[in-house]
C-alpha cells in the first residue's frame, strides 16, 4: 500500500486557536480536515455540520477537527471579517485556517498541495501524517464514522492491507492490519 504524507498547510491566519498549528504538532493523532467555503451550500448544509458532529464524539486525545477556509471564487465577499462573523453564527470552535492565496494562480495553496477539486472536501489523515482519506462532496455520516473509528483504533505505525475508501465493509478489520 502507497502510504502519501500529508502536504504542510499553508495558512495565512488561524482562527479559532491561540496558536498556529501544523500536522506535525498533531502526530500521534486523528487529523480530519475540512476544506470549506462560506458560500458553498454543501459547505454549511452537510460538512462543517458534520465536523462539528466528529468534534463532539470523538476525544480531543484521539482526533482533531481543522476547518481550511480555501477560497478559489467570489473573493471580495470572504475576506477575514466575514469568515469571523460565519464562524461565530454557526457556532464553529474547531480551528479553521485561512489558506494562503496562491502566486498569481487562481487555486489558494493548500487546495493546490492537495489537488482538492473544490469544496467541500474531507480529508483524514492517520497517527503517521499520512493521507487515508481525500474525499471531494459529501461523506455519508456512518461511513466517516467508520473511517475515523478504524483510525483511532489503530496503533501509530499499522497498516491496513484491506482498507479502500469505497465501501464501509472496508472499514480496518484490526485482524487485517500489519
């Protein structure tokens, strides 16, 4: 299995935090990032509703929710003092990172390093700063739970032969894991 390590941020500002975080402070843990617009319906209707979900039932110790404000159109309507005011009305207390803009190219740099096709989009990154999962739209709830679940479940260092992330019976059988 072809394990990627997960591309460093590239972050104008964090909200949300006191501090600037990278992947690398975070090592040992469960990383669910969420890539999101304000004026993405799938944005505020399903995924930043989701991660607020994963924030709550999953432990601090185990997993951590980062929200990537990545934004490729209508820039003069997201700037700072508006994602400020969305964070606050939606209640959103995970971190969230303004991705960096990109040089003279229309996608920001993070979306870039990831080659995100757009927003919303998931991604889970395992105990070892690897990509276990990139996922562009929705993800239904039961199936990120699994995913995040298997995560969490293995040691730092184990792989899973068996895992793919079409399907929840894919999901890491421990017994499986090398």
């Amino acid at each position: 299995m072809f394990l990627q390590k997960a591309p460093k941020l590239q972050v104008e500002k964090w909200l949300n935090t006191k501090h600037n975080i990278t992947l690398e402070s975070l090592r040992g843990k469960v990383v669910m990032i969420v890539a999101f617009q304000m004026l993405c319906p799938g944005c505020v209707e399903f995924s930043l509703p989701q991660a607020k979900k994963v924030q709550s039932m999953f432990s601090d110790e185990d997993v951590v929710v980062i929200g990537i404000h990545t934004v490729f159109e209508h820039h003069e309507a997201m700037k700072e003092v508006s994602l400020r005011a969305f964070i606050d009305e939606y209640q959103i207390t995970f971190p969230v990172a303004i991705d960096e803009a990109g040089d003279n190219r229309p996608l920001p740099k993070t979306m870039e390093a990831y080659d995100m096709q757009g927003t919303p989009t998931i991604i889970l990154i395992d105990r070892d700063g690897n990509i276990n999962t990139k996922s562009f739209g929705h993800i239904h709830n039961l199936r990120l739970g699994a995913k995040i679940a298997s995560l969490v479940l293995r040691k730092s260092g184990e792989i899973c032969q068996n895992e793919g992330d079409d399907a929840i019976s894919d999901a890491c059988n421990l017994e499986r894991c090398t």
